[in-house]
C-alpha cells in the first residue's frame, strides 16, 4: 500500500487494514513504514501511471536506407492503451515540419493533458508555445535521460526488433509503406503484456465453436495473427 500510495502515512494505511479484516495497531503500522520524508514527493514512474489517460510521448529515431541515406522518423504514442497516434517520415527534420506534425496529431480538440518529450533542437523555439495555444503542458525530460521517457523508448525498440530489423528499406517510400503495414498489425492484432495482453484496439476472444482456426500474414509475412473462421 505504501509503494502505491506515497502519499499515504500509518493512520490512513492502518484505516485500510481495517477495512480488510486485518488486526494490527497503528503504532505496528507505523514502525514498518519507518521515517517519511517532510515533504514526500511521488516518483516519475507514479506521476506517468496517474496521468496514463492524459499523456503522450513523442521521439525521433533514425532509419538508414539502403543507399545509404538516415531518414528521420517521427513518433507520437498516447499512452492510453498504447495507441500510436502519429507517425511520419523525413530526411530533414526542421522545427517548421515538426509543428505541423503536432497539428496533424492533434486536431479538434484531441490534444493530451501533458506532453513528454526529450530536448532535441529539431524542436525549435517555438514549440512549446504551440503546445501552450493548444492547453497542453509539455514535459521535458533531463538530458541524456531517454529513461524518463519509457513509453515512447520502448515503442521505438519494438519497431525495430519486430519490423525495421527484418526488412530491407530502399527509400523514404519503401519505410513508409512498411511502417503502414506495421502499425496496421501493431493497432489491431498484436498483444501487449500491458494491457493484459490484449491490442490497443480491443480483440474480443473467440470460442471454439466460432469456427476453425486460420493463420492470416502481416507486414509480408512476418508476423500473423490467428483467429476462428466459420467454414
């Protein structure tokens, strides 16, 4: 209860116990939790999970083509059921087109409460006044601090390990067309441990008697989703 509620001290945790059946004193409670801080201050991770259906993230990574060229890819991901909101493709990644994305992510009125991102200067001067005019408040994180900004990191990584790692990208494109048939599979079918292994588009089970099952390919093969099929 205590790593859950850091707010929480031994009167307010003992009053649960009770309501739980559980026979403790106050002062047991107390010697357990040990010493509070004066003023105790709820961590990163407790912040993000409060604000889970306000939040989004966003990110650059690179992509490097088969030509040699580093394209730039833009991702933005509401931490709502792990939706990935926005997402385009560039070979020079200005502030100008990286506001015009945030408006195209966001339009009438759909904009998140907070907005996490890192201190890349692609962002411009001027961004987070966009952000201001829109009501949303943007969290930066600490230099070289890629941590803080786990949802979108994490994202980033299944990207490539599950999809860039495994194709051959010719142009700006070929990596546009991939991605779409990535995300197509990502939004739909794919189960995330975090929401209980469902997609972030719900997926209703399927009974046994639905049908028999069938194995449907994405993104050319490299990954399939299952499910019934009446004959």
């Amino acid at each position: 209860m205590h790593r859950a509620n850091p707010l929480w001290g031994a009167p307010r945790i003992h009053g649960e116990l009770q309501k739980l059946g559980i026979e403790i004193g106050e002062t047991t409670v107390a010697k357990y939790l040990g010493r509070r801080p004066a003023s105790p201050s709820p961590t990163w991770r407790t912040f993000l999970r409060t604000h889970l259906s306000q939040c989004a993230s966003m990110d650059f990574f690179t992509v490097p083509t088969a030509t040699f060229r580093v394209l730039f890819v833009l991702v933005i991901l509401s931490h709502d059921r792990r939706r990935i909101v926005h997402l385009n493709v560039t070979d020079h990644p200005t502030a100008a087109w990286t506001r015009q994305q945030i408006r195209e992510a966001f339009p009438d009125h759909t904009e998140p409460t907070y907005l996490v991102r890192d201190r890349d200067s692609c962002y411009g001067p001027d961004f987070g006044r966009l952000l201001e005019s829109f009501g949303t408040e943007e969290i930066l994180i600490a230099p070289r601090a890629p941590w803080q900004n786990p949802y979108v990191e994490r994202l980033i990584g299944t990207l490539r390990r599950e999809c860039l790692d495994h194709v051959l990208v010719c142009n700006e494109r070929s990596l546009r067309r991939t991605l779409r048939l990535f995300l197509a599979y990502y939004h739909e079918w794919r189960p995330h441990l975090s929401l209980d292994k469902d997609a972030p588009i719900a997926r209703a089970a399927q009974r046994p008697g639905y049908g028999t099952i069938i194995q449907v390919p994405h993104v050319g093969g490299l990954h399939h989703h299952y499910e019934r099929r009446a004959a």
